[in-house]
C-alpha cells in the first residue's frame, strides 16, 4: 500500500520496529515475494517519494494521514483477533501526532476497534485534533498491485466530513480508473471487510464439498462449477475445487468474525460449519493421497509440487499442504517438496521434509506425486520426463491443472478433484 500511494505521488513514510527489516528495505530487499513490488519500491524510492525508518514520531509529526498496517492474528487460546499490536500504534501514534490527523485503521479489525483507537488517542492526547478511520485492504497476495491500482472499491469509513475529504484526497488518483469510493460509518466499514473474506471462503468451501459428491456420483466439478458460475448472481471466482483454503486472512478473519458474532449474541452457524469443514478437508486431503498408494504410505517416497497457500506468494500461512504433509508422516511417509518461492519459509515449520531444487529432482524415485499449489510453472511439466523420474506413475493433482485423458493416456494414475 505505501509503495502504490508513493507511486500515484504521496510523499509516504513507511514505519517499522525491526531495524533489520527497515535496513534491508533501505538496501532495496523486498521482505515479502509479491510480484513487480521490488520494482515498484525501487522507483518511488529513487524518486524520493518512499522512505522507511524506525523513527515513527518523525514520521507522524509531518504525516496528515497515519496507516496503521499491523498484524491482527488470532489470539492464542481463543481465536479473536489479536488487537495488541493496533492498540500499541495508537498510543505511540497519539503521543507524536501534530495538528490534524488523519488515523486510518488498515488492519483488518473486529466491529468496534476504531471506537477503542479513538479513545486511546483521547486517553494519551486530550488536547489532539484527529479523526479515525476504518480502511480496509482487500489485496490479493500475488496481484496486490493490481489490485490496489485497479479496485472493485474502495471502502471509507467515516462519517465526519474533515476525514473523508482527506481520504478522498488520499485516493483521488483512481477517480479516472472510476473506482467506487464507498462511504459508510466506521463500524460498517469494518464488517465489510470480514463479510467479503467470510462470504469467498464460504464459496470455496462449498464447492469443495460439491467435489466431495461428484467424486461419488461420477460428476465433473469443473462442468458443475462452470454451469453455475455463467449465472450472473453466482459468478465463476472462487469456484475452483482443491484442498482447503489458508493464507493470512481467510483463517483467521472466518474465526474473529465467528467470535465476534458469538460475544454479541448473533452466532454465525454458516460461517462456524465453513470453518469446521475447511479444517477437516486439509487432513483429508492427505487421506485421499494415501489412498492412491494402495491404503499405506510407509516407508513410501511422496513428492509435493506447491508448499505456499496460492501461487505467486511466498506465504505459508495455514497452508493446507502443512497438514497433507502432516498426515502423510504420521502415516509413515517420507516427504520430499518443491516450491518455487515458499522453500525458505517452510523450512522452518517443516524441517523433517527434504526439500529439492526442482520439480524433477522432487519426483525423483518417488511412489507418488502431488500437486498441491498451481505455480504456472508446474501446468506445463514434461510428462514424459517426469513419469521416469518416478518409481510409481501416481499423481494426485490437488488443482485440478491437467486432464484426466491426457495423463491415462500416457500411463499415469491419475487422481484428482472431483473428477471422475
């Protein structure tokens, strides 16, 4: 976000506590994989638009808007979200803010936390002038800049006129893309933004368990999906079968949105079922790989193709292949796995895997091949090459990335998602 606001020609300052972090920023390392950002940041800073410190008292003094961009995990134990982070930038931005400010809650919060910011803020400052806002991002990882450049909306929530103006100021230039700016009050503005993860993870889930029945009746999920998808009132995103959703937000976001509707005495029994089942599938998952070596993996060679949540990322986040991998140990197997960008990060919550250097040296003599994530890389594979590289013809595709024809045809076993 601080390098597409610096791009459209703000003056922006991002702030953080780690100085190795800010460091690496400085020196042009990009802490996250996210396509054409590296590029995006490097510009804006030669321009002198983009600049990271750890010093955020500078920063805010001069700031007319404050982003507060902090995690919000779930809280160990109980699942609400972890607002201690947010609550800590308040009192810091609060004791460094001068003149008018603009607070603007990035963060994906629960309904009532810009009550809480704004009255930390009071609570530190008495005497300050500022408003706060709920802002809420709805960037996809691996198209975030995209996203950002080209919005379906961008959600403001504020009713005081001050604020809006400033904000519409922050965002004007996407009034010539013709992205709506949808104004609401802040604790709508902060629903929204649960509601639409709440409401894509309830799509995938449904469809999955569609796959579940196709698979027993001899149906084809993707002709399922396409027949109901071409409806207008359905559309055809987040219609495709696999292993679960994961990622940094829908997890959590489908469990603080369950225990915020718990605390007000309005539970979400959808939401509630959609994160049960999601959990269950992961595992299951693993399950249906066992099954397609015959009912046993032990002492067996399973390769994975895919580690990150979705392609295009390095995040590892609640990533289903965490517990296909998982459940594939605890069965006996031995896990090698490939993955183009999200090796580093997995390395350190699963380090009795072997890891490879390529999707070939990963099949290597192994009794079974999974394709976990859909890398654009692993759609176009030489099947040829790969069918020698492994000591058993099995491949469970979990994408749904290759024809079932195709690769009978050429002699593999060949499992996918509710396919026939």
């Amino acid at each position: 976000s601080g390098a597409c606001f610096a791009d459209f020609g703000h003056a922006v300052c991002c702030v953080d506590k780690e100085p190795a972090k800010i460091d690496a920023l400085k020196g042009g390392a990009i802490p996250i994989f996210e396509p054409g950002l590296a590029e995006l940041v490097t510009t804006n800073v030669r321009e002198g638009r983009l600049s990271f410190t750890t010093e955020l008292a500078e920063a805010v003094q001069s700031a007319e808007a404050v982003f507060i961009a902090v995690g919000t995990p779930s809280r160990r134990g109980d699942g609400h979200a972890d607002l201690s982070y947010v609550y800590q930038a308040a009192r810091e931005i609060a004791a460094a803010m001068s003149g008018y400010t603009v607070v603007v809650t990035k963060s994906t919060v629960p309904v009532g936390t810009g009550d809480e910011v704004e009255r930390i803020i009071r609570e530190v400052r008495p005497d300050a002038d500022f408003s706060v806002v709920s802002n809420p991002e709805f960037l996809r990882e691996g198209a975030a800049i995209a996203d950002f450049k080209r919005p379906d909306r961008i959600v403001i929530g504020t009713e005081e006129p001050r604020a809006r103006e400033v904000m519409n100021e922050i965002y004007r230039p996407l009034y010539l893309n013709q992205s709506p700016v949808l104004a609401m009050s802040r604790r709508t503005a902060e629903l929204t933004k649960y509601a639409a993860n709440a409401f894509l993870a309830t799509k995938i889930t449904f469809i999955n368990e569609i796959a579940d029945l196709c698979e027993q009746v001899g149906a084809d999920v993707q002709d399922v999906a396409r027949g109901i998808g071409l409806d207008n009132r359905i559309g055809s995103k987040f219609l495709n079968a696999g292993p679960g959703y994961g990622g940094s937000c829908f997890p959590k976001d489908t469990l603080a949105l369950i225990k915020t509707a718990q605390d007000y005495e309005a539970p979400m029994r959808l939401v509630e079922t959609v994160s049960a089942v999601n959990d269950q599938r992961k595992r299951a998952m693993g399950r249906k790989v066992i099954a397609a070596c015959g009912g046993t993996v032990r002492g067996k060679t399973v390769a994975m193709l895919g580690l990150t949540f979705k392609p295009n990322t390095d995040d590892m986040r609640e990533a289903p292949s965490i517990d296909i991998i998982r459940t594939l140990q605890d069965g006996g197997a031995t896990v090698r796995a490939y993955d183009p960008e999200g090796m580093a990060a997995a390395k350190t919550m699963l380090p009795d895997v072997a890891y490879a250097c390529d999707a070939y040296d990963c099949a290597r003599d192994a009794d079974a091949l999974v394709i976990v994530t859909e890398w654009d890389m692993f759609r176009a594979l030489d099947l040829g090459r790969l069918k020698a590289a492994l000591a058993a013809p099995v491949v469970v595709d979990l994408r749904n990335i290759y024809r079932a024809s195709d690769m009978q045809r050429r002699g593999f076993t060949y499992i996918s998602v509710g396919r026939p």
